[in-house]
DNA sequence: GTGGTCTAGACCACG
DNA sequence: GTGGTCTAGACCACA
C-alpha cells in the first residue's frame, strides 16, 4: 500500500472506492483524531491534487464536502482551514458515529445477528488490541 | 415504504441504492434469518420481476450473485431454489459478518472512537430491545 | 450424491448440467466400459423417466442422441438394446477420446502449460491410484 | 476464421460458444501467456465492444468476470488495467489448471481409458509440436 | 414454463 | 472519457 505524506495530513489511496470519497474519509479522520489541529491550514486544492496525482476537481469536490460538514472553512485569498470550533468538530463526529452504528445494527440485524454474537466476534478476533479513543 | 410480499418473501425497494442489490441484500437476509427455508422454491425470475416491476435481467443479476454465493441453485427448467445445505448459509453469514464487523470497526477507529464509546452510545440508544433484534 | 440403479446401469444426476447430457454420458461411460454388455436391452424410456423422475421427453433426447451415435438401436416393438457390434462401440469411444483429448490439449495450451507441466501435476495428485480418486 | 487484433490483444471470435465467454477465454489466455503484461491497460469496454461488433454490456460481462478472477482491476474513470500481482496469475492459473485436468482425468475415465492409452494418442498425434511453457 | 444470452439505447457517477 | 445500472425486447436451450 502506497501511503502519501501532504503536510501534517497521510493519505492512502486506491482504487477500489471513489477518490474524493478516501480523501473525505482520510481528512475527517485525521480532524477527528487531531492529526490536524483545530485553525490548521489545509493544502491547497492544486496543491494536493498534484501530490496525490489527481484531476482538482476530485480534490475540490472532497473540500466541499468538508466544508458542507462544517469541519473546514474557506478564508478568501487564504485558503482553506480546518474549523476553529471544537463544538463543530465534536457534533459532526457524534453525527457519523451515529451514523455508521445505526447502518451497522441494519446489517447485523439482517443476517439474524444478536448483540451477543457481535461481541463474541469481537472478543476473539479484536479484544486486545483496542485503542486510539480520546474523548 | 412500500412493502412488497412474494411467496414467503417480503421486499422494500427503493431508488437509493441499485435494485439488484437490494433483491440480494433482502433475500440474503430472508435465507439468513430461515424466513424461507433451506430448498424452498424462490419464485422465478420473471415472477419476481413482474411483481416488484422491474427488468428481468435486473432480477437475473441479484439471483446470479446468490447462486455464487451458494445461497442458491438452479434447476434447469424448474426453477432457483434456496440451497439445502445449512452448511453453506452458516459460512456465508459468517464471512459477510465478519467483513461488515471489520469495516464496521475501521471506521470507528478512523473517528477516534472506542469501543466503550460504542456499547455506551448502543447502551442508550439500542439497549433495551435487543436480543431479539427487530425493529 | 444421489446415486440410482436402474437395471444394469447406474445414474447420479445433478442439477448443474443438462439431464439428458447427464444421462447420455453415464450410458455411453457403461456401454464403453462394458458394465451393460452388448446387445442387451436398455431400459424403455418411459420406465427410465420414472425411475429418474424426468420428463420422457428428457431421457428421449439422450436415447436419440445413442442411437445417432450408433451405440443403440431401436427394434420395432422391442425396445432399445445396446448394439451388438463390438466395433461400432469401439469407434465411438477412440472418437469421442480423440475430441476430449484434443479439447484438453487446447486449454492446457491456453493457460500456457506444456505437456511437462501436466504430467507433473498428474503424478503428484492422481500418479497413485487410477480410477477411484479420493483424497 | 476471422482474427481481430485490438491492441496488444487477439480476439477469434465464433457463434458456437457465448460471446462473453470466448473474451474471457481469450484475454484468460493473453494473461496466462504473458501477451499482454502485467499492469498494461486493457482496451475500454466501449472500444472494444466497438472493435469486436458486439454490445458493451457483452463485453463488460466478460470484464466483470475477468475481474472478480482477480486478473484485472478497475480505475476510477480511467479504465481496466491487466493486475500487477504476478501472483494473482499464478495462482488463477493453477486453479484453472487444475478444475481443467480433473475434468479431462474423469472424461477419461468414464470412457475405460487408461493414462496409457492417453500418452499413447498423445505421442503419436501431437508429440513433435510441444512445447511454448513457461513459469 | 424455466433460466441464459444478446442487443440497443438510456441515464448516472466518477475523474 | 471511464465503467455501472437499468430497461425493453428478442431469441435460444432445457424440461
């Protein structure tokens, strides 16, 4: 796997989902967890298109998304920068978690999985190695 | 939302999401929960296109992907049915279990989130009718 | 695997190739091995029908197709029998060798494997015991 | 016969055998053989449904195929590319290899025919022209 | 009646 | 430009 150093930001890109989807996802994650701080400066759309070998317009369609997200603002003849609210980053984070909990109960619910059988799972294949939570 | 039933099987569609996978997702999940028995007769393509109106070859996807999964067979000129073998819908509801567990779990870890963070969130939100599992 | 005696032959019919091919095959694999003799009495269609439990229609296709083959022949009020000549059974059988060897020389071509290449792989899975592979 | 050459890749093709399938052949074996290499482009599914005079949905059935065989990969909106994953090859090959000669050994087998018998023919009709292996 | 293959042509998401 | 989904409708093999 090829991964992509771009200021504070590490990228890891292939081909098997939509582009601008793994840099949503990749910048998200690096906000949530603090990678990148809160008022950082993001890189520029050309700037990142062209290290990660990209057309602009995948990168730009990511950066509207985070800033629909309200996770980045756009400062004019600035560029872009992370949001300065820990409240904004707070609420889109419980948002999505919400999110991906509730889609993941539906799947465990349509195969006829209990609670039970998750945990289970979950104890024998990764009940170490859990981590990387801040709260 | 509308409900459809056909035979013993019972479909919600939408425009949301491709068709054929959400015969697959759907009948998958009727298999995998025993709503229609091992070696019971699905209704054919064309029935089942005709009252969920759709395409026949919309329908003739969705049941290929089963039969690759070994969900079901065909019988030259009688029809698909579920498999007989509780074998095979044991190892297939294993595996798909498991690949949603897992990206289940990578993305909470992209958000930072722990597991605790999760039984808590599903502690309150999901905490009293499980077991059972329906909503 | 369902296996059925009917008479001196024996059949084991599945659902993932036609019937009569299947039929056609395991009576053309008796008559070539001699496990019906020559000039003996096949069963009639409609007994080997029910038997089978196929349509008539189905065993008639693969008895038409022995007869064509000159492995069979119809006597008016009797009955199919098995033909009586050693060499009409003897030809079919180097001709339908002769097709499913050079059928198999031309996947192995394919793929790209030479005839070193096969041989080896045949003496390390099958060198043993010819005829009842079972690992 | 007609041979149609659409880049690095030769096509012959029939209406004795489905469509979709002889292309899977084919470009199976262009792989196989090393006639186009590992990580070269494949021609676009439009370009050569067009070269070919087919459909492109009949063509991207075979692309599908190829694929879910792990010996091609698509990219976003830049085409389907050969793996770069000599393994991948490998290990198809061998697979496909093998569900090949077990196929032939029971062929043989239900004709009486002994591995003598088959090396025997062997020799004499395609004994001189051996050979174009490689591993 | 069943499923399987193929065509023609539309519309969409992605880059 | 790429592939992905869907429709409508034809023709075929098999039972």
């Amino acid at each position: 796997m090829e991964v992509q150093q771009v200021g504070s930001l590490r990228f890891q890109i292939d081909f098997s989902q939509p582009l601008y989807e793994q840099i949503l996802d990749q910048v998200r994650s690096a906000i949530a967890k603090g990678e990148i701080g809160l008022g950082d400066k993001m890189p520029s759309v050309r700037e990142l298109a062209q290290e990660l070998r990209m057309n602009p317009n995948t990168v730009m369609r990511a950066y509207q998304e985070l800033e629909r997200d309200g996770l980045t603002e756009k400062r004019r003849g600035q560029g872009t920068y992370v949001t300065s609210s820990a409240e904004s980053v707070q609420h889109f984070r419980k948002s999505l978690a919400e999110q991906y909990i509730d889609a993941f109960l539906a799947q465990m619910e349509s195969l006829g999985l209990s609670w039970n059988d998750i945990e289970e799972y979950i104890r024998n294949n990764h009940g170490t190695e859990k981590g990387g939570s801040q709260e």
